[in-house]
C-alpha cells in the first residue's frame, strides 16, 4: 500500500473510531467537508500539507519522518521463511 492510500485509510479508519462524521471532523480541524471526504478518498490534488497536519491533529496523530533502508539478507530470508 502506498503512502497516500495509507494515510487516506488512516484517516477514515480514525475518524470513524472516533464515531465523528466527515462534517464533524472538518468543524474540529477548520476545514470544509469536501476537503475531508478528498482526503479520505486519496485526492490529493488541492490538499496542502498543513491541512493534513490539521487534521491528523484533530485525530491526535502526527506525519512523521523516519529513515528508509535497504533490506538487508537476514531481513530477506526471514521474509521468504515467513511468506513461503
């Protein structure tokens, strides 16, 4: 799953955990509702990062930046143990 799918999901997912409807969360974070169903639908095209900071803080979540590395061998055959 790529990153945007992940964070739309997500969203959703935290949003409906809440029991909050899109209108609701839009209210919270000062966004209109048809920015938070883009959002939960992976339309990025006119959503800035500080709108999703917005309401990743509504939902008490947070983007954050971690490294990425290279799997190395042990990582590789503990996956095709675990996946065979």
């Amino acid at each position: 799953m790529g990153f945007f799918t992940q964070l739309s999901s997500n969203v959703r997912k935290f949003r409906k955990d809440n029991g909050w409807s899109q209108q609701q969360l839009a209210d919270m974070a000062g966004l209109d509702r048809t920015t938070i169903s883009a959002l939960e639908r992976n339309k990025f095209n006119d959503i800035g990062i500080r709108k999703i900071q917005r309401v990743l803080q509504v939902l008490s979540h947070s983007l954050a930046i971690e490294p990425v590395r290279l799997p190395n061998l042990d990582y590789m055959q503990r996956f095709n143990r675990e996946n065979d």
